[in-house]
C-alpha cells in the first residue's frame, strides 16, 4: 500500500452510490472533494464520523467542498446507512477495494493484538484540478471532522 502525496493526481474512479447511479471522481472537476473512507456502515464508529459529515456539510459546501464516503459495504447496506441516518451525500459501494486500494487506504492493520489487512480509515481532499491537497490516514471516527475543518481553515 503507498499513500497518496500531497500535489500528485488524484486517482480516478467511478464508482456506484447507494441509489444505484455511478458518480466518478471526474464530476468533482472544478470543485474540492472531500473522499473519505470508512471501514463498515452502521458501526458506531462510522456513523459517528458520517453525522459529523452530515452536519458539518452546509458549512463545507459553503467553503466550496463536496463530500463523498466510500466503503468496501454494498448499494444495499449504504441504502440503509443514509436512509436511517439521513445522510445527505452520496456514500459510494467500493467492494472490492480497487479504489481503496489505490488511495493508500486499505492495508495492514492492528486490532487487539491482532494483525490483518483491511480498510484504514482515511480522508483525502481533492482540489479543483484532481490533484490532493491534503491525505490524513489512520484517522479517529470521533473529532475526525471537526480536526479536518480546522486543518481546512473552516472555522463556521
């Protein structure tokens, strides 16, 4: 797994959202992108950091960023996810992991004592012209957001 640099291209990817359309890096051109990953839908830690997404999204789309989750979890489980959580951006079915894969985000990790391969949790923000401008890896689901406005400048 090699992380992404700050100032590289941002990989693309077209991927499926939970309503069943494709949404493709590409459709971000001309604006920011806020990519995270997160490693199963409905788990507290993931809902936590996807509401802190959620209500922090007018102020992110008012400093000009979008917001995309994705997560190795199929259409369905992420149908569900945004439907009892009333999440208001486009969570994306990354099944196989090729796009985590390919963003530095899927990897070994360390959980009690035990060593297996799998999603790091990961967010990525992607300027205007697809190139990173930031790549923070093995994130908190708790705070996560409010460290990310604070390193973006969003103080509202």
């Amino acid at each position: 797994m090699s992380r992404l640099e700050i100032g590289s291209p941002a990989p693309a990817f077209t991927l499926p959202t939970a309503g069943g359309d494709a949404v493709s890096l590409s459709d971000y051109l001309g604006r920011k992108v806020i990519v995270y990953f997160y490693p199963k839908a409905s788990t507290p830690g993931c809902t936590t950091q996807a509401c802190d997404f959620r209500d922090s999204l007018e102020s992110l789309s008012a400093h000009g960023y979008s917001v995309l989750g994705v997560s190795p979890d199929s259409a369905e489980a992420l149908e569900k996810f945004i439907r009892t959580q009333n999440l208001t951006f486009p969570l994306l079915s990354d099944e196989d992991h090729a796009v985590a894969e390919r963003y530095g985000a899927w990897g070994e990790k360390k959980n009690y004592g035990k060593t297996y391969t799998g999603l790091i949790r990961s967010t990525i923000v992607v300027n205007e012209d697809g190139m990173v401008e930031m790549a923070q890896y093995n994130v908190r689901a708790k705070g996560h957001v409010a460290k990310l406005r604070r390193d973006l400048g969003i103080d509202s």
